[in-house]
C-alpha cells in the first residue's frame, strides 16, 4: 500500500515525470499525494489530500533534475494535508517518502523531540527525514547517515529520501518492494512498481530485502543495509508493455480486465508441463501440503480444496495468509505450502512463506506479478500470466489462479491432458459468453438492483468459495451490504435475515449437489427472497437467470464471472468508481 516513485538524471522535467508516473502506482493508495523537487539547493513540497489522478501534470513542469512523489493510502494519521508525504528534515534539506509501517515509531519520536525536533505530522514515516538529520550531526555522508538511520527503525518499509546537499537520492527496502528503472541516456527511476518508469525503460533492478541503493543520476551503487557494504547487481530486461497496463477503449480496468477472461484462462493453463509434474511430485510427496493467500486470491485455495477432493482425493490444508503462523506447528521440513497472491506482495503471504521457510519446507508461489518479491523468495514459481490487473477487485486473476490450481489436481490425479483441454474449453465457452448481449442482459439486471441495501449469496462445494467471492466483488465496489454462505448453513442462523424480495444470488453447477442447492433456493423463496440463479441450467425456482456453460469440475470459474459483470455494473450504476473503492488498496504490503 502507498506508491512511491522517485526520479534523479539528466532530465530537467523530474516533477512532471513522477507526477506522470506515480499516477499509475494510484492503485495502491488514492487518499492523498505529494512532490517533493529539488530546486537548487531547495526542497519545494507540495502535497494534498485527494486522487493523484485529478492533478494536473503540467503544474509541475519546473526546471529540476531530481524529484520524489508519492500516492498514500493512510496507516498512521488520518487523511489530511500534513499527513501526505513527503515528510522533511526541521532544516527542509531532506525529504522522504515511505510505504510501510515503523513500528518503533512513537519511541523514536519521543528521543527525537527531546533533542529539538519538531514534527509537524501523525504518521510514522515522519520520523526518517529527522532521524537521518540527526544521524548527519555524527557524520555528514548522506547515504550513511541514512544507513545509519534505517538500522535504527523497526518494520516493514520502502523508503526513498532526497537530499539538497549530497544531490543524491538513496533508497532502501525491508518488506515493501522497490524496483530500479535504468535509462542509460536518461538516468535513473525508482518506484514501488513497474508501470511508474515502464514509458522509459524496460531495464531493471529488483531491491532484495535488507538492500539499499545510492544515485546520483549519472551511476548506482548497491550495498548491504546492515553492513554498508557495496556489492555488484545485475539488471533484468522485462517483458511488459505499456498497452498492457493501459485501460484502451473501456471505460475501467475492472471491464477490461474482466472481459480479458476471454484469454486469460488459456494463458494460465499454458504451462511448462514438465513443471507442472514436478510440482504435482512435490505435493505427493509433500508430508501436508498448505494452502494460504488472501482475500479473493483465499477463495481461489478454497475453489482448490475441493478441486483436489473431487478431482485426485488429495487432502490440502487451506488457510488465509493472515491466521496462518497459528498453524505453524503443523509445519515439517518435508511439508509444502503453496501460496496463491496476484500482486506478489501482500505482507500476509510474505509472512506465512517466511514462516514455512523458517521450519524447512519448500514453498510454491502461484504469482501473476513476475519479479515480485513472493516470486523471487519461492522455491518454485507458476506464473498465471494474466498480465497487469489494475483494478482493484481482482478478477481476471481469481479465475487464472484457479484454473493452475486445478490444472494441478489434475495433474496430480495422473490427467494432466484432460484437465488442460477441459479448461480451454472452458476458456473457449468464456469467451463466447462474453459478449455485449451478455453484458446489457446484466447491466439491466443491476440497474434493477442499484437500490438495494442487502444481498445474500449461497453456494455448495467450489461454489461456496464462489459465493464468499461474490459478496467479496459486491462489496467492495457497490459498497451494498453482500454475504456468502455456504447453502447448508442457512437454516443455521442467516435466513433469519431473509425478508420480502431480498435479492439472493444461487450459484449452482451441473453436478450431485445441484438438488440440494436447488432446495435451499426453494427454501429462501418460501420466506420471499428474490432468487436471481446463476448456472448451466434454468430452475423453476429462479426469478431471474444468468446462464453459465455446463464445465463440470471448472463450474467455479465460470460461475464467478457473471457477479464480477454484476459487481461493476452495480457501482457504476450507483455513480461509483469501481477501480478505486474506498478504503482500499490493490497491493496490500502492511499486516
Ligand atoms: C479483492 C482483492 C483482494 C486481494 C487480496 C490479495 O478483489 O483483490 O482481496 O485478492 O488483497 O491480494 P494478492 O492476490 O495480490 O495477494
């Protein structure tokens, strides 16, 4: 969460091309923004709250060379003008920007006040600038100074820091991503993400953790925070395009990247099949094999317990990332976790990987964000190959994942070839599906919808998750009030909630649970909900009706898709922005 972007060299445009860049890192924090540029021997900050995306670039093209920006999305100190980064040194000689969390924050503040340091904001990063200030007193060398600084803070952070006097930019990491864009001609980028500097270069470096860099724009050293000790870093040339990461003709990301499902299903199944085996031994071999992710990248691994059920009789332990350390006595060195992120970042599943590594076991990241940190610290790596997703609801990445995850079962049950050409086809139907009829069949759906406060979803075997999914989509970018249950539950307790006309969405497939799903229906329609059903097949019960192919087992990927369809054009119809939802953030990199 926060974006943060920084660029030192030749150019004299820094601030419009960190203003220009940082605007597409808004995915990861939209509450406020802030600059900081380099004027001669000057730091001019200017900062607000508010979206990045409504500043006006061109404000900012002042003659500068070096400038650093960032886009927030708030931990420490609510959502005002003073709080934005960048946060600067008392003599206005330093400015930093951070994404992260110093935990050690208050008591550093506390020692820093005592010796005259006055602090203007309530967040945590603002104690950097002064820290390094102080460490500057001892010796002036900046980038030690801030060496020396960042060894004293506790947390997880991505800092990047400006400095008048030294002309240099210097940035270190410890849990929060950093990448190093390098333009030979032109200088040097560094930011929380790729797309910030992809419109100059495609050569990079990936910050390891516990890493700090040194720039002054014409070369870049690299050394060891703990040590100060220098160390040669080889660049990576990528892959992704600036098309890629740009919305085109539709209107959001989120449409976009839910009508790439047409594809993304044939790019996720097309993997190295030797791999896949390998993979499919690991797990056999595996004495337990874990589970954990987060949020809709969760409901994927609870898609994929079943699918390992159902498909290979193959029993996985899945947990959400964040409640995972409570199972690490479960762990042995012979175990495998296999952890499922979009972003490869999500502080969560960091979290749970150390931990399996801490006790010996191998780890399996099923990422579609190549060179992410998950990426790069697992032992074995699937991409989904999805390609960007920006919007933050996931969705083309959800059925990416479940589609390896169950190519994996398959592959493991000894029928690698028959899971591959069942989710082509699956791919190939989806494809079909999708097309504007489907859409306009489902934007009349919402516009009779828009009004609601409640919904309710239920769902029996890979449709449960499903349905938790659902009110996870609902939720987050219409903002009605959406719940998923597993259909069995609700006599337990939720269809007390179930009044005259309540919209209830039933996910059902083609398979030996559809009767009692069915019944559950009926039994909801008893007490007057409205049934809106989602599946291969139409029930007498349904009010209302999205079809879906019949895919058998891949019924979850399919049935997914028409709520993601619903979800936007619910937020659309109640006037929001389904890219930005309030409150959150795509890359989720604090606990
Ligand atoms: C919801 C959504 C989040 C993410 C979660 C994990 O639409 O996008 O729930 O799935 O934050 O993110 P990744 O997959 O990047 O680890």
């Amino acid at each position: 969460m926060c974006g943060i972007f920084g660029y030192i060299g030749k150019r004299t445009d820094a601030g419009t091309i960190v203003i220009d860049g940082i605007k597409n890192l808004e995915y990861r924090g939209y509450d406020s923004w802030g600059i900081a540029q380099r004027q001669g021997n000057l730091i001019i900050v200017e900062k607000n709250t508010g979206k990045i995306s409504d500043v006006d670039t061109a404000r900012f093209h002042q003659e500068c060379s070096a400038a650093i920006a960032h886009t927030r999305w708030a931990t420490h100190g609510g959502v005002t003008q003073l709080n934005a980064h960048p946060h600067t040194s008392s003599d206005m000689h330093i400015a930093v920007v951070h994404n992260g969390i110093i935990e050690n924050n208050e008591l550093l503040r506390k020692n820093l006040q005592e010796k005259g340091h006055i602090f203007l904001s309530d967040t945590d990063t603002e104690v950097i600038p002064h820290l390094i200030e102080e460490e500057q007193k001892i010796s002036s060398d900046f980038a030690s100074a801030f060496q020396r600084a960042c060894k004293k803070l506790e947390g997880r952070y991505a800092i990047l820091a400006m400095n008048t006097k030294s002309g240099s930019l210097v940035a270190a990491r410890k849990g929060s991503p950093l990448i190093v864009g390098v333009a030979k001609d032109q200088g040097y980028f560094i930011a929380s993400d790729i797309p910030a500097f992809l419109n100059y270069t495609r050569t990079v470096h990936y910050l390891d953790d516990g890493e700090m860099l040194v720039t002054d724009g014409s070369s870049i050293l690299f050394a060891d925070l703990e040590s100060g000790k220098e160390h040669p870093k080889r660049h990576i040339k990528i892959t992704r395009t600036v098309e890629e990461t740009q919305k085109g003709d539709f209107d959001h990301f989120m449409l976009k990247e839910i009508m790439e499902q047409k594809e993304t299903i044939a790019r996720a199944v097309n993997q190295n099949e030797e791999q896949i085996r390998t993979i499919a031994d690991a797990i056999k071999n595996a004495q337990g094999t874990f589970l954990a992710a987060c949020g809709t990248a969760h409901k994927a691994c609870m898609a994929a317990e079943y699918f390992f059920s159902v498909i290979v009789q193959h029993h996985v332990n899945v947990a959400s990332a964040g409640e995972f350390k409570l199972f690490h006595h479960f762990l042995k060195p012979e175990s495998l976790l296999i952890v499922v992120s979009q972003s490869g970042e999500t502080a969560d599943v960091l979290e749970a990987m150390h931990i399996a590594k801490l006790k010996g076991a191998k780890v399996l990241a099923i990422v579609n964000n190549e060179g992410s940190t998950i990426d790069r610290e697992a032992d074995f790596t699937l991409s989904i190959n999805a390609g960007p997703e920006r919007a933050v609801a996931s969705t083309k990445a959800l059925t990416g994942q479940m589609a390896v995850l169950m190519l994996i079962a398959y592959t493991l049950a000894g029928k690698l070839h028959e899971g591959k050409t069942l989710l082509l086809e699956t791919g190939s139907m989806i494809n079909d599906m999708l097309n504007p009829r489907y859409l306009e069949r489902i934007k009349a759906l919402a516009q009779t919808l828009k009004e609601e406060e409640d919904c309710y979803i239920i769902g029996k075997s890979w449709n449960f998750p499903m349905a938790l999914e659902s009110a996870i989509k609902i939720q987050e970018v219409s903002y009605i009030h959406a719940e998923g249950f597993a259909a069995a539950e609700l006599k337990h307790g939720p269809i007390a909630l179930i009044e005259e006309n309540t919209p209830c969405l039933v996910l059902v497939g083609n398979d030996e649970v559809t009767v009692d799903i069915i019944n559950n229906a009926i039994e909801l329609k008893a007490r007057g909900a409205k049934i809106i059903g989602v599946g291969p097949a139409r029930h007498a019960v349904f009010d209302e009706w999205l079809k879906v192919p019949d895919v058998g087992p891949a019924q979850a990927i399919c049935n997914i898709i028409p709520i993601q369809i619903l979800a936007y054009y619910l937020a659309v119809e109640r006037g929001k922005n389904p890219d930005l939802p309030r409150n959150l953030a795509k890359s989720v990199t604090v606990k």
